[in-house]
C-alpha cells in the first residue's frame, strides 16, 4: 500500500525499544549465520523460527517501535498456527477478535453470508483480527526472552557487499558505522526494501489507481464481530465499504473513494467525521484511532534469492489489502525460509534447498496476486463492461446461490497450494477422495484433549494411522482419532509426510519405512 | 464442444422473445440485462470449455 496521507492519534501506547551500543563498534567481530533486516511481521517471526531450531540470528531495524496504524489486521489461522509455536497465539486470540464469517451487502440488504470455517474441530479459527502493533509487541516481547536472538533497534543497513559464501553487511547506528558478517542475509524490510534498493533490483507490477480512506476509530456499543462489505451503501453510495473490528472496541472502516479523490482533502478528521455521521447515524460517538488514504501496486521480484541474500513478505511482494494476503503471505515465507535454512546451515542439507524457497513462495505469490487482482477488478471494475457484470451479478445475487459463488470482495487468505514443487514426492496411489494432496497444507484435526497441531515436531512429521517405524521424523499415531480419519482419508496403514511449515510432502496408502526415507531426502532437496 | 448448428426446435419464437425482452430498454439498461441474461446463461451451461469456446466464436 502506498501511503498518500496519514493521521496519526493512536491510543495505543508506543513502547521505545531501546538502541543498545553493538559489540563490533569496539572492535568485537564474529561471523553470523543468518542476520535480518526489518522488525516487522516476518523478521521477528523469523528469526523464532530459526532460534526453535537452534539457529542464532540478529535482526537490524532502522526503527525503534513496533509498526504505526493497525495496518494488517486480519491474522489467518494459518499465521495463528507458526505463531502457537512460539506460545504467543493464545495471547493474540484472547486480545483480538475471532470471527470466521462476513456478510456481503448491496445497497441496504443483505445478499450473502459466507463462513470461513464451517466444520468445528481446529484449534484455531479462521481469523483473528488484531492489529498490527500487538503482533508486532508479541513477537518483540518472545524475541527479547531468547538468548538466540539479538534485536537491534535504530541500526540501519546503508551498504551491501554480497559473495559467495555470504554477506558484508554496513550498518548506521547513534555511534557510528560498524560491518556485519553473515552467512545469510534475510531481508524483510518492507515494501520500501532498504535492501532491494541498494542491491539495484527491480519490483515490477501493476499500478491501481482507486484510493480508499482507512478511518479506525474507537467505538462504543454492541459491534458486529464479522466482516461486512457492501456494495452502493446509502450511507456512502457511489463506492464500496469495508468494515472489520479489531481489538481495543476499535472498527476499521475502509472507504473506497475513487481515482479522483483529494487525499489532503479527504483525510481532514471534518471530512472523516462527515461519511463516519452518515455511516452510524446521528447518536454514534467515536473517537479517532488512525486515518490513512491509500492507493496500491500488485507487485512481485523476479527472483526472490540472490546468492546468499533471500527477500520475503513486502519486501518481495505486495498486493491489495482484499482478502488479507500481506501479513498472512509474510509470515508464510519466513516459515517455509526458517527450517530450509536451519537444514543447510547444519550441513544436513545443501544450498540447492534454498532454491525451493524461491519456486515455491513465488509460486504462492503469484496465487495471492491473482486473487488480489480479481478481488480489485471485482471492487474497483476498470471499464464500462467490467462494472455492468460486477452489478449483473449483485443483482442476480439474492435469488440465485451460483451469483453469491462470484461476488469477489476478497478471497480470503488460506495456505496456498505448492503442488508443483520437486519437494514433493507425488502420489503412487490413486484411490484417494480427499485428504492434503502433497503441496498442500496439513490439516489440523482435535487428538483427546489436545490438537495435532500441538503434536508436530519441529523438524518432519509421520502422520500415520496404526504404528509406523519411522526413524528421523516426529511420529504421530492418529488411529484414535474419527476426525483425522475423515480429514485424512485415512486407511490402517495409511500416512502423511508433513513438512516442518505444515506442508504434505509425500501420502501413501501403506507407508514402508524405504518409501519414507525416500521422499524425506527428496523433501529435503536432495 | 460448442453446438455450431440449428439446437431450436422453435427457432423465430425464441429468437424473437429475446428481441422482445430488450424492447424499449436504453443502451444502459441493454447492457445490465444481457449482462445478468449471459451469467444465468453461463452458469446453466456449466462447462468451462464450451463457454471459453463460445468467447472466442463471438469475437469473430
């Protein structure tokens, strides 16, 4: 997203993480396995990924606060299920809102009620809304608490020297410059990459041109706890809205505004107070949280490794904020980047790993690029034809369910599909009707009074149903479990390979142990 | 496949009760009506292949 405009008046209290004086300005130099720029969603998650599996790691920001505005919002269950491991999601769910359904209306009625996670059984919901700064706060929190992590607040990369064997590293600080070797280089610095720019690569994309009002204000009242979206409101009738609610009793409204809109004009409280009166009526009474007018690119690298230098969440990629696919996507590849690198940096598998990051989250952003770009299209049509089969299908919405299928006003973020990648060990039998399919993600499933989720290891998993010798792997014998069974398909004898990011590498209907150790060297790139 | 001949059995009774149903309607509304009439349309027809088929003999 790119920021026209911005009010800042957050009651959330900023906390100042302070700068501390780094050892190599007084001449202390040690090579590093993997440093990361940027304290956003992705860096801090990374480098707890790393540190579960033993990998030290240092992470330089330029800033000393957790991220300003709500900004992303919408935490998948996806995202909830890497960040449980760190014991911080509970924490997150008790804070933020759960919701798992949205409602989609046209003028002033309701057309469609969609769920997101119909069948109970998951130990996570769908969504949980919370802002930005309190995932960030969490995150900051568990990073501070592990003596494998060392955050580096107000450092700032200004230079780059990458080789073969790693990268030099020239860091700004209060004190001065100092450089830092490291193996790895991981940047999650952000749509504005630091890193990107002083490496000269490009960010190629689309440019859309409607902007959009985020007004979060603090409301009181009986709030709706779904997402709601409309089409033509009366209170805002020629565009969109978008509602969300998020912790604190704070709503964030998102106005669709047109190309042509004054940003200056537009983010003036006056101007915001004006839709906000027409929204919730004569009596309501806010209070201003944040208010931003944005427009946004669909962006995406051609490459998202470059020798020992690895780009993830903004920094590689960008999309629309429909369908909560930022954040979410962030947060995805630092999880599928943290086991690949502890592996190699182990010695336990080779560089070539590394590669399968770059196939599969490229693959995985090409995916949320194209959902995004058709949810936009969907909200913000692009030529005359485009916006009379948009209304075409609002119209035909509320009679007919397979119109309700086509309304596009996000699709929401779920773990995306990596069935093409050579980690894969692709099915021999061909009598399965559902379960993960290698490529997809694991499904979690309740296990007596705890739920599989909690069960995986930090390195590969063996779901099986009845006993199966599995050295190297985390063995988990789902035989007792009605639920596992349906979701897995599952026979006695039957088995899943999972990845450590939750991913099937491999099924079979009878697992042997060779057939297992096969696709566990295959699923670690060799 | 896309049907190329004759799948009518009363064809000027059908042809014209599209004509009728646009009868009177301004360019505005023409377009939103056959917008909604060739989702329904689509969607009864179900099949991806036939349709894509049919947006390629209708741009000749």
């Amino acid at each position: 997203m790119e920021r026209v405009g911005e009010e800042r008046l957050s009651s959330y209290a900023y906390k100042t993480y302070p700068y501390r004086r780094p050892a190599e300005l007084d001449g202390k130099k040690k090579r590093r396995p993997v440093v990361i720029v940027g304290a956003g969603m992705a860096g801090p998650t990374l480098a707890l990924s790393l540190a579960l599996r033993g990998v030290p790691s240092v992470v330089l920001d330029d800033d000393d606060k957790v991220s300003f505005g709500s900004r992303s919002i919408c935490q998948a269950k996806h995202s909830l299920e890497i960040w449980d491991r760190f014991g911080i999601a509970e924490r997150m769910v008790e804070k933020g809102i759960t919701w798992e359904q949205g409602e989609v209306y046209l003028r002033d009625q309701a057309i469609w009620r969609f769920n997101l996670q119909p069948e109970p059984g998951h130990k996570f919901p769908a969504f949980v809304n919370l802002q930005q700064y309190y995932v960030e706060e969490y995150l900051y929190e568990r990073c501070a608490a592990e003596t494998l992590i060392e955050m580096r607040h107000r450092n700032k990369v200004v230079g780059l020297s990458p080789r073969n064997d790693g990268v030099s590293v020239e860091v700004e600080t209060l004190d001065g410059r100092y450089t830092l070797d490291t193996e790895w280089l991981v940047a999650c610095d952000g749509v504005r990459s630091q890193v990107r720019h002083l490496m000269g690569l490009p960010f190629p994309g689309e440019v859309f041109h409607d902007q959009f009002l985020i007004a979060d204000i603090r409301l009181k009242g009986d709030l709706p706890r779904e997402r709601r979206f409309w089409f033509y409101p009366p209170f805002h009738p020629t565009n969109s809205v978008l509602l969300h609610r998020q912790a604190d009793e704070i709503l964030r409204v998102d106005f669709q505004l047109g190309r042509d809109a004054d940003a200056e004009e537009e983010k003036k409280p006056e101007n915001v107070d004006k839709r906000l009166r027409q929204m919730f009526g004569p009596d309501a009474r806010w209070e201003h949280e944040w208010t931003s007018v944005y427009t946004f690119t669909c962006r995406m690298m051609e490459k998202f490794v470059h020798g020992r230098v690895v780009f993830a969440g903004d920094a590689a990629h960008v999309v629309s904020p429909f369908g909560a696919r930022g954040g979410n996507a962030a947060v995805a590849d630092v999880d599928n980047l943290a086991w690949k690198l502890a592996l190699v940096l182990t010695g336990k598998a080779s560089e070539a790993l590394i590669d399968s990051y770059d196939f599969e989250r490229r693959a995985a952003s090409r995916e949320n690029i194209q959902n995004s770009t058709r949810s936009t299209d969907f909200i913000t049509p692009k030529f005359p034809a485009s916006r009379a089969f948009r209304d075409a299908v609002l119209a035909l919405a509320k009679d007919f369910p397979f119109a309700r299928a086509l309304i596009n006003s996000g699709r929401l973020s779920v773990p995306t599909a990596q069935t093409e990648s050579v980690l894969n060990t692709p099915d021999v039998d061909t009598d399965w009707k559902n379960g993960p399919a290698p490529g997809r993600a694991m499904v979690d499933a309740p296990l007596g009074n705890e739920w599989l989720v909690d069960r995986l290891g930090t390195g590969f998993s063996l779901l099986s149903f009845g006993a199966i010798e599995a050295p190297q792997v985390t063995a988990i014998d789902l035989g007792g479990s009605d639920l596992a069974r349906q979701r897995y398909d599952a026979r006695p004898g039957t088995a899943y390979l999972v990845r450590p990011d939750r991913y099937v590498a491999a099924r079979w209907r009878k697992a042997d142990p060779p057939s297992i150790q096969r696709a566990l060297a295959r699923a670690m790139g060799a | 496949m896309l049907k190329r001949d004759l799948n009518l059995a009363r064809p000027d009774d059908v042809y014209n009760a599209l004509i009728d149903a646009h009868k009177g309607l301004n360019d505005e509304q023409v377009r939103a009506f056959d917008a909604r009439l060739i989702l329904l349309l689509i969607n009864h027809i179900g099949d991806e292949a036939v349709i894509r088929e049919a947006l390629e003999a209708a741009k000749a």
